[in-house]
C-alpha cells in the first residue's frame, strides 16, 4: 500500500499543478505590456541597473535570526509538557538553551553577527 499511495499521490500532484496551469492558459487573457517587464519596487521607477549585489552578510544574519527563530519555538512544546515531566524537563532545557547558546558564540566569533 506505501508504494502505490506515493504514485497516486505524485500522480495527483502532477495532474493538479498541470490542470491549474491549462485552466490558466486556456481562460486568462493575457497582454502583452512592456511595463510588466520591468523591475517594480514600491512603485518607483528604479534608477540605474536593477541587477544589484548585495553583501552576502545580510544573507547569513537572516539565516542566523531563522535557525534561532525556529529553534526557539521549540520551548513551547516543552512549556506545556514542563510539569508532566518533571526535574527531567528542566534539565533538558538546561542542555537545549545551551546548545543554543554556543551556536550564537560560534556566530559571533566568526563576526556573523556584526552589521556591515
């Protein structure tokens, strides 16, 4: 039953995404504009080149602030059990904060904290 339910399952995908795309297609009346190429931002005309670099710094620090974010959701899961489990839980946590803790001096040691 595993085997045949994932093909179904792919199957289906497949014909969806495909039937929403044929749907589009075939009843959406498209025109051709110009100005639909063009780069949009807040509705500014953009100066210069749209095709800009940036520092691969902003990158890291929303990935750092996304690895804590989630990481942290976490201790709800642990809040609500907290009671249930005991001095168990507090120790866990304990080790859990700390993990968390050595992740963020790792990050700022390497100077992936610091803003440009």
């Amino acid at each position: 039953m595993g085997s045949i339910s994932l093909i179904v399952l792919v199957l289906a995908a497949v014909a969806f995404s495909a039937g929403g795309i044929l749907v589009a297609k075939i009843f959406v009346k498209g025109t051709k504009n110009p100005q639909k190429g063009q780069a949009y931002e807040c509705g500014i005309k953009t100066e210069g080149t749209t095709w800009n670099q940036f520092n691969v710094g902003y990158y890291l620090f929303a990935l750092i602030f996304l690895i804590f974010d989630v990481e942290l959701i976490f201790i709800y899961p642990w809040a609500v059990v907290v009671k249930k489990v005991g001095m168990m839980a507090l120790f866990e946590i304990l080790v859990f904060i700390f993990i968390l803790f050595m992740g963020f001096l790792y990050a700022h040691k390497k100077g992936a904290l610091k803003w440009m």
